[in-house]
C-alpha cells in the first residue's frame, strides 16, 4: 500500500489575522501617500543629478580637453609659424595652377571673349550694359595673363583693349569699374610699359572724376560714363559706403604719378582726409557716409561688405608711396588697435579666432542706441590676416621676421594675423566640399557647437529652406589664398603652401567643368555639388594669380616692390614726384 504524503489528510489550519496596527485603511493609505511622496522627490533628484553626471562627463573631455587632445591642438598651433623653408618655385604645383587658368580663360575666349561676364555653363556672354561692353573680364586679365607668360592670350587681349570704348550711355558702379578697370589697366601699363593702357586709363579716369562733385567731396556710388554725371544710390539713401570711397586711392595716386597730373591724387586725398576727421571708434568707422554732409551716418561696424577694402588700403597707402606719408599708418595702427579690443573673438572649444560685427539697436525703453555684437564674418574678411601680417613687416625685412625685434602691437597683430588665416582655412576644411561657405556664424555655446561639430553654422540655412541658402554658395572668392600668399611670402611656413594646395584641390575636385571654366557652387555642404552658371572675373584675376604667386619663386612680384590692389591688380611702389 502506497503511503499517504503527509499532507492528504491534514486538516486545515484556520488563517491567522494580521496584527493590529491600530490604523483604519484610510489611515494606512494617507500613511503610504506621505512615505511615497517624499520618496519620488529623491527619485527625479537622482535621475537629474544622473543626468547632468552624464552630460558633464561627456562634455568634459570638449571644454576641458585631455592631454592627448591638447597636445593635438598645440601641434595646430604650433603649424602657424613653426616651420620655415627657402621660398623657391614648386613647378609642379604651379604648373597644375596654370594648367586651372587655361581651362579657365580659354574657355572664356572661345565663347564670350569681350563680353563682362562669363557663363560656362551655358557658354555665353553677358554685358554690365545693353549698350556694350566695358572691359570687366579682359582688362581684368591683363596682368594675369602676363605675369603667367601666357603671350598669344596677352596680345589678343591687348587688341580688343586697344578697340575698346569707355562712351557708354548707362551708369556704371564707380567703386568696380575703378579696381577692376583702371586698376586693370595701370598694372598692364605697369608690367608692359605699353602706351595704349595709359592712354585708355586717362580716358577713363577723366570720365570717372565727376563722381566727386558733391558738397563735401564724397565719391557719388555710380556714373554714366558718356555724360560724365555722378549718380547718388538711390537704393541706399544716397549714402556711399566707407569701401566706396576708401578704396580709390591706389589707383588715382598712381595715375597722377605716371602721367603728371595731379588731380586724381588731389581727390582721391581729400576723400582720406574727410574721413579721418570724422570721430571714430578707435579707427572703427560705420559702413555709410553721406555725400552731402561728409560724415559718417549711424550704420554698422563691421569688416566685410562695404567696409572691407578700406581697411585694406591703409597700409597699402603707405606702402605705395615708398613710406613716405606715415599718416597712412597711422590710421592702419589705431584701426588694428580698435579691431583688436573691439571686433577678435575667440570660439568657444578651439579658440579659433574670429572677427563680429556691431550692430546699432535701439532700447525700446529707452530710446537710446547700442551697438550689439554679432558673431558673423564673411569670407570677404579673410583679407585681413595678410593686412595685419603686411602692416607688420611692410613686406621688407628677413624671411622669417625677426619677431623679438617687435613691439608687444606688432606682436599682437602678428599673432592675430595667423590666428585669422588659421580659422578662414577652417571655413574650408570643415566642409563636405573643402570650399568656404560666403558667410559664417560662430557659436557662442559649446553645446551648440558640439552638436553642431563644428565652430561655426551657415546662419541663414533655417530661414531659407527648403531653398538653398545665399551664405551657403562658394563663388570662387580669392581673401583667403591672398592672405595665404602673403603669409608665405612673409615668413616661409611651408604650412601656407600645403593649406593653399588643399583649397586648390577642392577647387578643381567640385568647380572644374570638362567643357571648360569653373562654376561657383551652391551649397559647400552638398555632395555631389550643384553649379552655378557663373565665373567670377575675380576667378581669374585674383584667385588664380595668387595660387599662382604662391608656388612661384619670391622674385616674381616681390612685396618689397608692388602693391595689390583690392583687385589684385599689381602696382609699384614709388616715391612720389608729382606736386599734389
């Protein structure tokens, strides 16, 4: 017989009752409600305090970085100067630069040789004026070509200048026509000493001096060359721009010193005089003046557009004429002082140096004006960095400077010079394309800039989409090899050769078309490109010519004997003659 399991019979065993508490069940719930309560405050405190633990621990190692990362970023720096080689021709480079221009010119010549502009895409010409050309793209290729040695191209183009007629009946911009034109044509005189370019620049110049008929003696921004009649901007309430009157100079003075005449100097003076009047921000002045009155109106401060190139002439001015008037640099010096205190900033992870903007804002309250600090910069900016470096050293001196011989200003502007030019090669490398975008905004916040994976955004992308922001394009702009160039020539860090074959590269990789030309791009952030049908004249003349010069041997176009224009049109240096 199978034995029972032990319980089978058993009898059940009553259940006992749980102690009392003494609480009713309403009291316990109340109770657990006053224990839970307190209990998930310190929950979500941990969970948060989980939270910021992560993010501190994650971003640490951006703001804070660890040797190994600092090392990497001293290494950076130590690129900005630590290197220096004899500067002599890179052929091979140099020869991939000008096999560019060919591609790029002759494309030009074979379809819209004479025509202002050029479209690659759909190989056409295109006119300033309906009423003809007036020698944008072939006199602004003049020295190109010649310095390049590219003489049947020259002598073609020397022909059609020779035909070429400046009575047009339609306004043209003063300030282009002057750094494109004029400038055009005083460095092929300059280089080739051939009559023809004198004679056409004096037709021109006469035709351009009515623009300083105004009560103060302020350029007018436009004029009809055939009436020889100033015309005010309309579009910008009849203001002209700081650029628009600051960036004659070069080219007037040299003219009056090649043909005797002194007028040209006498008002592209009077116009430098008029502004150094003028109270200013320690050499910061807005971007508009008026021609009536002769100051400056309330407008912003800033580097790029409209303001630019006359920063850029101060020292040029100086140059130019041997360093014979110091006023020149003078007003140089106390401008890099007042960009220094008021407009360099440093980004927030990598400390890459950067330029702002002041912008007038009125207080609601209090009617009262400020100026508030903007973190944009243009790629037009990126002049400056050979400004600062050239203001230095007046491009004389050994190669590399002797930078213990400079004062602690020298020393700032020579250390903000590289600082500049380090973070305008950013704006390329940081690219899906390599090319820099027209227009940048720095981050102020790390986390923003993290996010972001980089130091700056292109402001305008959000506003635009689904469209393709303008800021987004890269047009084939020259400040940043120009700033290259210089830099090289100046100190011989071979880091200035490699960063300008970089950008070079990208160049031909997304902006070389097979049929010929190169294209501006619409956004530097899309892969595969989409082009525009445009190349800039300043393709040509600039960009190209200081690839070129940047690979070439120092004794072409040496700094301690020309000047480039805000064109890169070269002029000489000169100790003046002429009675102005």
């Amino acid at each position: 017989m199978a034995p029972k399991r032990k319980d089978a019979k058993a009898k059940a065993t009553p259940a006992t009752a749980p102690p009392s508490t003494g609480y009713s069940p309403s009291q316990l719930d109340a109770k657990a409600t006053a224990i839970a309560k307190p209990l998930a405050v310190w929950v979500r405190l941990a969970f948060r305090l989980f939270c910021l633990v992560s993010v501190g621990l994650y971003l640490w190692p951006q703001l804070f970085p660890k040797k190994e990362q600092e090392a990497q970023l001293q290494q950076e720096d130590l690129e900005l100067g630590g290197g220096y080689e004899p500067i002599e021709l890179d052929a091979e480079r140099r020869a991939a630069v000008l096999e560019a221009f060919k591609h790029s010119y002759g494309a030009y010549e074979r379809d819209a040789f004479g025509f202002d502009d050029y479209h690659p895409i759909s190989h056409k010409g295109s006119n300033m004026s309906p009423k003809g050309p007036v020698g944008y793209f072939v006199v602004d290729s003049l020295d190109s070509l010649l310095i390049m040695g590219l003489n049947d191209e020259y002598k073609r183009a020397r022909d059609w200048v020779k035909d070429l007629s400046f009575d047009i009946d339609d306004k043209f911009h003063n300030f282009e026509i002057t750094i494109r034109v004029l400038g055009g044509l005083l460095s092929a005189f300059s280089l080739s000493e051939d009559p023809i370019f004198l004679e056409k620049a004096i037709d021109l110049a006469d035709r351009l001096l009515p623009v300083f008929d105004t009560p103060s003696g302020l350029p007018m921004s436009f004029i009809n060359l055939h009436k020889r009649e100033g015309i005010l901007d309309q579009d910008n309430r009849n203001f002209v721009s700081v650029a628009e009157a600051g960036t004659l100079q070069l080219e007037l003075k040299y003219l009056s010193e090649i043909s005797g005449n002194p007028i040209y100097w006498q008002k592209a003076e009077k116009v430098i005089d008029i502004i150094r009047e003028q109270p200013n921000k320690d050499g910061l002045v807005p971007i508009f003046m008026s021609p009536d009155t002769g100051s400056f109106v309330m407008s912003e401060i800033r580097l790029g557009s409209r303001a630019d190139s006359y920063y850029e002439y101060l020292s040029k001015m100086y140059l130019q004429t041997n360093r014979t008037e110091a006023v020149y640099k003078e007003m140089h010096e106390l401008a890099m002082g007042g960009i220094k205190q008021h407009l360099l900033k440093s980004s927030v992870i990598k400390n890459l140096m950067y330029t702002s903007e002041l912008m007038p804002r009125r207080d609601r309250q209090t009617g009262q004006f400020a100026l508030e600090d903007i973190p944009k910069q243009d790629h037009l900016v990126c002049f400056l960095a050979a400004s600062l470096m050239l203001g230095v050293t007046d491009g004389t001196g050994p190669v590399p400077p002797d930078t213990s011989s400079f004062t602690d200003d020298q020393q700032d502007d020579f250390f903000a010079g590289k600082a500049l030019l380090r973070t305008c090669v950013n704006t390329y490398v940081a690219t899906k394309t390599g090319l820099a975008p027209e227009i940048v905004n720095f981050h102020t916040d790390a986390l923003h800039a993290k996010k972001d994976g980089r130091e700056w955004f292109i402001n305008s992308r959000a506003r635009a989409a689904p469209n393709t922001p303008i800021d987004a394009r890269n047009i084939l702009r020259p400040e940043t090899v120009e700033s290259l160039f210089v830099a090289y020539r100046i100190t011989g860090d071979p880091v200035y050769r490699k960063w300008g074959w970089d950008i070079f590269q990208a160049f031909v990789k997304h902006c070389r078309l097979p049929e010929g030309g190169f294209a501006s791009i619409y956004d530097v952030d899309e892969v595969p490109v989409r082009h525009e049908d445009r190349m800039e004249t300043f393709w040509i003349s600039e960009t190209l010519k200081y690839l070129y010069l940047l690979f070439s041997e120092d004794t072409l176009v040496p700094l301690d004997k020309y000047v480039f224009n805000t064109e890169a049109h070269v002029l000489p240096i000169f100790t003046p003659t002429v009675k102005h």
